[in-house]
C-alpha cells in the first residue's frame, strides 16, 4: 500500500503565546513576559505625568500654607518705583515725588485685615516718635479695599499721617505686594532698603525703627542692605 500517514501531523500555526516547544514564550522555565514596547512607553508617560502633578500639588500648598515672610524681596536695593493716588479723606492727590530727598515710610493695609489692626498702634507710634524730624515721611497705601470702609477704620482706630488709595491696584503691583501688611522704607537717595511682611510687631518693630529708620535718618548708611 502506498506511504503511511502520521495519525497527528504537526500543526501549521502555533498559538499566539506558544513558543516553538509548545509552552509559553518568554523567559525559560515560564518567566514573567516582557512588556511589549508601547507598553512601556505608555507607562513611563504616566509615571512622568503623576510625578508633574505631585510636584505642581507641592508647590501649591507651599504657596498656599507656607511663610510668606520667608520669601526674599527682589526690590530691596533698587530704585523706588514712584506712586501716587488720591488721599483716603480728602482726595487730594499725593505723589511720592513731592518727598525726594527724605526717608520715606510706606505701609499697604486694608480695612478687612487683621493682622494690620494688630500693627496699627504702633504704626501710630513710629509716626510719633520719627514726624518731628523734617527728613521723615510716613504714607499708608490702602489695599483692594472700598473707601467708605476704609475712612471708618481710620477713624476708628486712629490717624496720624496720609493714606493713598491705590485705585487701579497699580502700586502694589509695582512693589510686588502679594498681601497685607507689608511695609517698605525709602532712603534720602530714593532706594529701597527694607521690607516687612506682616504687622509691625514684636521684632519687626525693633528692627524697623531702630536698625533701620533711626539710622537713616542719622546720615547712616547702618540701615543699608
């Protein structure tokens, strides 16, 4: 009879996942497959995404919970950007050219801050103490706020010195004020040698009146940067 024909002859295609001994293909002994390439790939992007969104969520609570006093200012040592806006109470204008030559003050508040009732008193007090001597200046700049609240909070807490609205919130953009209060301190050449963030309490105060208002004032260069 002619030629004897296997009972099973061998199959034409292998399963998808066979190997050519008939188990599964990869590693020998049945390792772990290896990730087809556009898996890897699509996976490390994830990996990269999270970490990006990890990171932005850090910095947004650093921002949002962390000490803004610890930021330093860019400003100090530089040339004062010049300002000026109508008076709280009565309107009229005020412009920071008209005290060239003296050392000037400046304090952003707002009505609805607490922490500026805080300072008030002694923003009252370093008034007091420094406004006998012609080369002084002190100047409130009142912060995205509304008139009416403002006058009351004047006259309710006390008034010494002028307060310029800052209307279009130009100023505080101008001195990178990103809260209240902050205070700056202008020398007799027009440059800015301090910046408090936060009331004038404490330390703050010491430092401000005595290691940096006073001496100025004295012809010293001590308050310097």
């Amino acid at each position: 009879m002619g030629d004897t024909h296997l009972l099973h002859s061998e199959p034409s295609e292998r399963r998808e996942g066979e190997s050519a001994s008939g188990g599964p293909s990869g590693s020998a002994g049945g390792g772990v497959r290896s990730l087809p390439y556009e898996s890897r790939v699509i996976r490390g992007w994830h990996v990269a995404l999270l970490l990006g969104i990890v990171g932005l969520v850090t910095l947004f609570y650093q921002g949002l919970w962390g000490n803004p006093r610890d930021i330093p200012t860019v400003l100090v040592g530089t040339q004062a950007p010049a300002f000026s806006g109508p008076e709280v109470n009565t309107g009229e204008v005020i412009s920071s050219s008209n005290y060239k030559g003296k050392v000037i003050v400046i304090n952003f508040w707002a009505s609805w801050c607490l922490e500026c009732r805080q300072e008030h008193e002694n923003l009252l007090a370093i008034h007091k103490r420094f406004s006998q001597d012609p080369n002084f200046v002190m100047l409130g700049i009142n912060y995205q706020d509304h008139e009416e609240d403002a006058r009351e909070y004047l006259e309710r807490y006390g008034n010494s010195f002028n307060h310029i609205r800052d209307l279009k919130g130009t100023i505080s953009i101008d001195y990178g004020v990103y809260g209240v209060p902050e205070t700056f301190v202008i020398d007799q050449q027009g440059i800015i040698r301090d910046k408090k963030v936060g009331p004038i309490i404490g330390p703050n105060y010491t430092h401000l009146t005595e290691k940096i208002i006073a001496p100025l004032l004295q012809g010293s260069s001590t308050g310097a940067l």
